[in-house]
C-alpha cells in the first residue's frame, strides 16, 4: 500500500455457514473458481472487474498465489498466513492498471485493497466461514468514499462467499 500516511485503514468482514467438510472449503478459498457464477449487476454499473479464478502457486506463509479477473487484470497475492483449514490471508498486490470504478486505480491512489483473509470455524457438520477485507482511503477524500466503499465491499464479499457456499456443498 503506497502513501499509507495519507490514507485511512479500516476492515469490513463477511460470514457464512457451509455445510461442507473444511477440506473442501478449504480447497475453495485457496483454490477459487468462480467464473460460472454470474456476478451482481451493480458490478456491471460500476465497472468492477469480475474475478474468475485464484489458483495457489506455492502454498505456505510467504509463497503466492493469482487471482485473475475478466479485464485481463491481476492480482499477484502473497500469502501471509498458511493455516490449513483454519486461516489463510493474503496481500492483494494488484498489478498497475487495475481499476475500479471506471478511474480508481487500485495498486495506488485514494482507494486500496492491501489484504484479505479468511477464517473457518468448524462445529458439527458446519464450518462458518469469515472473509476480511482490510480497505483503505485517502484521508482528504475518506468521508466522502466510506461508506460507499463499505457498501461495494460487502456487496463483493457475500458473492465471493455465496460463490464459495456453492461449490462446498
């Protein structure tokens, strides 16, 4: 995350419960592929790219992992914590160009993504699975982009956790 003195981090999170085995879902968070589900119209509206697929290049704490989007675009994510079937997070790194909104690039300027994580919690035949976003905004422009921003997040995380519900079950 560039200028993160002049911006404002915050961290908005998502749960769902899946009635899935862990190692499944497990596979699903590390693994994803998505591109059959079709996205929410708001992200059509608003020039949000849509993910199709991350696949793990090396797993474990310091390794990588791609997530590709239909702009042609990426992200190149580092992993930062490798818990299998309890917590994996990542940096997001987006590769410049990346944009969101139709003109907010996301490897640098007001809004960044810097990291994402995910959290299961098994009980029974349940496991509840928490996605994190952690967002940050300019600070000049913070009031105004928040609670949007917030609202796009969320939007974002029940798809990719409805996604995932989908292909555990």
């Amino acid at each position: 995350m560039k200028n993160n003195n002049r911006h404002i981090a915050k961290t908005l999170g998502s749960t769902i419960n899946i009635n899935g085995r862990p190692e499944i879902i497990w596979e699903n968070i590390t693994n994803v592929k998505i591109e059959q589900f079709s996205d929410p119209a708001i992200f059509k509206l608003l020039d949000i790219p849509k993910p199709l697929r991350a696949d793990i290049i090396s797993e474990g704490q310091g390794e990588k992992r791609i997530a590709y989007f239909d702009s042609g675009k990426k992200f190149i994510q580092e992993i930062l914590v490798w818990k299998p079937l309890r917590e994996y997070s990542f940096s997001f790194n987006p590769e410049k160009g990346f944009k969101v909104l139709y003109f907010f690039e996301l490897s640098e300027g007001v809004f960044q993504i810097p990291t994402g994580a995910y959290y299961l919690t098994t009980t029974g035949e349940t496991t509840t699975l928490q996605l994190t976003t952690t967002y940050s905004i300019d600070k000049r422009l913070y009031f105004l982009f928040n609670i949007p921003a917030r609202m796009i997040l969320k939007v974002f995380q029940r798809y990719l956790l409805k996604s995932i519900k989908k292909n555990s079950e």
